[in-house]
C-alpha cells in the first residue's frame, strides 16, 4: 500500500465569493428596466404575431407563458389583485387553442377582437407586474411556472411540407 499523505495541499475546486453583500444584493434588487422592456417588446411582437398564420402557434406559446409566469406571481402574493385578468387572458387563449386544434394539429384561426383584447390587457399588466418583482423573486416565479407549464395541454405544429401546401 502507498502512503496516504498528500503530495501538494488540497485546493478546493470552488472560490467562495469574497464579496457577499454584492451577491445578496443582486437577489433582492429590482428587475433590470432594460429586462422589463424587452420582456415587454417580446409580448407586444407576440400579439402581433398570434394573427399571423406562420407564427401564430409560438405566439400562443410565448403568450401563454406569460399568462401563466402572471398566475404565479399572483399566487406568490408579490403583485395581487389581477387574477381576473389573468383568468380572462387564459380562457381567450384556450379558446383560440381548442379552435386551432380541431384536427389535433395546430391549424391558424382568427382571434377575435374580445380574445385579442383581454390577451392585451394581459400583456399591459404582465409588464406592470414584472417591474415590482426583484431578481430573486423572478427566478422563483419562473422556476415555479415550469411544473405549472409542464401540466398544461400541448399544441403540436404541422409539419413544414403541410406549412407550403396550405
């Protein structure tokens, strides 16, 4: 048998962090506004792109993650008092889903001017909930929202050579 002795010291592999009330600030500091505001561009191109036929099925998708990332910071209790909203929001996205998914493959169909509408106001509100939340409150919601997603129905996308013949 070898010696058990060491040739050189043991270095651990990780640094601590030298600096921790930078890194517990960065926790609780407000979202970023350029964060917010791009969070927010993303929702406004996603609405425009939901009465779109080639980009509608990812618009709903985005769509419906901000409604429910909403739902959770509502449950959370950071920013209350917009559940009806968010339930508006929801039930006009289902609706739009079950008619774009009678043949069991997302197939385009118009939104009405009340669905686009309360989906709107969902994304106004989205952004006013998103700029009260810290960082560390978002990463909670956030990876919360994912067993929330996780449960939802899925929407199953044409194929590309069913996208050119249509």
């Amino acid at each position: 048998m070898g010696s058990k002795k060491r040739s050189k010291p043991f270095q651990p592999k990780w640094k601590p962090s030298i600096n921790t009330i930078a890194v517990a600030s960065s926790r609780v500091a407000k979202l970023a506004p350029e964060t917010v505001r791009g969070l927010d561009e993303s929702l406004g191109r996603s609405m425009k792109e939901l009465t779109v036929p080639e980009r509608s099925a990812h618009a709903w998708q985005d769509l419906r993650m901000a409604c429910v990332v909403s739902r959770r910071v509502e449950r959370m209790g950071v920013v209350k008092g917009m559940s009806g909203i968010w339930e508006d929001a929801f039930a006009a996205l289902e609706s739009v889903r079950e008619r774009s998914m009678v043949s069991g493959v997302w197939r385009y169909c118009t939104p009405t001017a009340s669905e686009l509408e309360m989906v709107l106001e969902m994304t106004k509100m989205h952004s006013i909930q998103l700029s009260y939340l810290s960082v560390g409150e978002f990463e909670r919601v956030f990876l919360a929202s994912r067993s929330d997603l996780a449960v939802l129905p899925k929407i199953f996308l044409p194929a590309a050579d069913d996208l050119k013949a249509a």
